[in-house]
C-alpha cells in the first residue's frame, strides 16, 4: 500500500479532496474520532498513544489497498516518528496544502456541514438550495468548533506542529497553494494521487523548496 499524506490547516480542503477520490481510499482521522464520539472540539489534540494505536490498527487491517490517504495525521511530531517506525518505505507523498490565515479563518467561519460528510460554503461550494445537502437532501448545519475563536486556537496549535513534523518527510514533501482556484487545484491533487504523474500539480505548487529551505522553516 502508498500512502499519502495530506496536510494542511483547517477548512484547506482535506475533506473536499477526500469526496474526489475513490470510496475508502481517504482515512479522515477527526471523522473516525467524531463517529468514536470523542469530542476534540475545543481545539486540542486526542493522545497521541490512542491516535496510533487507531492508525495503525486500520493501517494493518487495510494493508490490501492499493493506496490509502491519511489526513488529519500525524498532527504531532511524535504521530510522525510512530508513522515512519512502521510505514516509512511506504510513505509516498507529504502533501502540505497551503493557505493562508485569513482564508482559512474565512472557509471554517461560514462553513455548513451535512451528517453525509458533505461540506458547503456560500462562496466556494454553494450548496444548490440554501440549507439543503446537495448529495442527500438533509439539512445543512455549523458545526459547533466553527467559531473564529476556535479555528485560531487550532491554527495557533497546528502551526506549532507544522515545522517539527515537516523536518521527517523532506524528502517526500510537496506544497501546494489552495489559496485560489480552490476547486481547481483539489482536482489536480487528485489526479496526482490516483495517477502518480507529477505533472499534475507542477504549476500550482509553491516551489522550489529545496533541503535548505525547509531545514530554515524548521528552525523558525
Ligand atoms: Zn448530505
């Protein structure tokens, strides 16, 4: 099995890209701790002992896949160190989506979600009638961590993270911009992961980012 890591703040569009690709294929780690009903909703991180032992156990479970994208971990360094220890010959792509904080504050403060796991917003996803799932016809609503306050408390907690987790996969990392052409760039990652053809996400990547560059970012 590769495995792709996905990376990036909230409302980048994990999940929007998870809707792109093939049914099982994409392991979002805040859904599976929602359906456990663990509540992580004032911002801060579920024990990382707990969180590998999940990973890993669906990880084993799941080892048949052809591909498997994680997102929403590691969100810690040491959810890295336990990643690579286990699966570092099988880690194939970090794929940090970038954006900044302002967009994001923006995506997660006016975001409306269905049970289905469909996610809408009024400027870049509209949901076709107001209020209504597209996907299932229920109705739309905020999730409660959906405030300003919150999304920066998980901004602040992620960008302390950030750094210290991106020093183990230098050699696998690709940042890409979702900045603009949201819907766009989610495609060509997309295509990316299910054709392994690079040529996809050449121009909305950030780079070049070489070694140096990302040994400085992780001294910052
Ligand atoms: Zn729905």
């Amino acid at each position: 099995m590769d495995i792709y890591l996905l990376f990036g703040p909230p409302g980048s569009g994990k999940g929007s890209l998870g809707k792109l690709l093939p049914k099982g294929s994409h392991l979002s780690i805040g859904s599976l701790l929602r359906e456990q009903n663990i509540d992580c909703s004032n911002g801060k991180l579920v024990s990382d002992e707990y969180i590998n032992s999940l990973v890993l156990k669906y990880l084993k479970q799941n080892s048949q896949k052809e591909f498997l994208v994680l997102d929403g971990y590691p969100r810690t360094e040491s959810q890295a160190i336990f990643l690579k220890k286990y699966f570092q010959d099988r880690i194939k792509t970090f794929i940090h989506l970038s954006c900044s904080d302002e967009e994001v504050i923006d995506r997660v403060c006016f975001r409306e979600t269905c049970n289905c796991g469909c996610s809408y917003h009024p400027r870049l996803k509209p949901s076709k009638r107001v209020g209504i799932c597209d996907a299932c016809g229920s109705m739309l609503k905020k999730r409660s961590d959906d405030t300003k306050e919150i999304i920066q408390e998980r901004l602040s907690v992620y960008k302390k993270e950030k750094n210290k987790i991106l020093r183990h996969f230098q050699d696998k990392y690709v940042d890409v911009s979702v900045e603009r052409d949201f819907k766009e760039s989610l495609k060509k990652i997309a295509q990316f992961i299910l054709s392994g053809n690079e040529n996809y996400i050449k121009d909305i990547r950030n780079f070049p980012i070489g070694r140096d560059q990302i040994k400085q970012f992780g001294r910052e």
